[in-house]
C-alpha cells in the first residue's frame, strides 16, 4: 500500500504539478522542455501502472485502500493534461472504478461546490 502510495505521489501528482506551475507562470516565462519532461514522466507512470495494476481490482489488491486514496486525485487532475491512452485499458477501467466510488465523487462533487462558491 505504501509503495503504490508513493507511485501515485511521486510519479503522477509531482509530474502533474509540474505541468501546472508551467501553466502559472508568463507564457514567455513557460519552458516547452519542462512541459516535454513531464508529459513524458507522466506517460511512463501510466504505462507502469497500467501493467502493474493487471491483475488486480485496487492498487494494492482486492480491497480499496490508502493507495487508491492516494490515486483519485493524481490521476483525476493529470488525466486533464495527459489523458490515459486507449491502449492502457487496465489503467483507464481503474480509473473508471475510482470515479464510480461514492466517497470519490462525494469529493469532487464538494470540491467543485467550494470553486464555484468562491467565485
């Protein structure tokens, strides 16, 4: 659980934040090679995980865990700016199975109310 944790936080969120401070800062200011670097991180974690994930229903086996806490937001914010290729089945049926948890949208659903509200 702790390992794939990690994968999601190390691999998908930090690339994933990578790709935004990009988008915050003056576009003369953006670096095409920073973006490049992180589109290509983010492809290699999609690949990785797509055919670790295999056999399994969650990240870290048959049960819904930290792990998977852990992957809603990363892939839900970088599948934005890199979606999940068709060819990563098993990644995008992850994906799809987290999304179509109550708790993970309940999430989003009040994430989305805060944003809205404060604008």
């Amino acid at each position: 659980m702790r390992l794939w944790d990690r994968v999601f936080d190390s691999y998908v969120m930090t690339n994933m934040n990578h790709l935004t401070s990009q988008l915050l800062l003056p576009e003369a200011e953006r670096s095409g090679r920073a973006r490049e670097a992180a589109l290509a991180g983010l492809a290699m974690a999609y690949k990785m995980i797509d055919e670790k994930l295999a056999a399994r229903m969650w990240a870290a086996g048959a049960t819904f865990s930290m792990a998977d806490c852990a992957a809603a937001p990363s892939l839900f914010y970088s599948n934005v700016y890199a979606p999940i290729p068709a060819d990563h089945t098993t990644l995008a049926a992850y994906f799809e199975r987290l999304m179509s948890r109550p708790s993970v949208r309940r999430v989003i659903a009040e994430a989305r109310h805060k944003v809205a509200a404060s604008l």
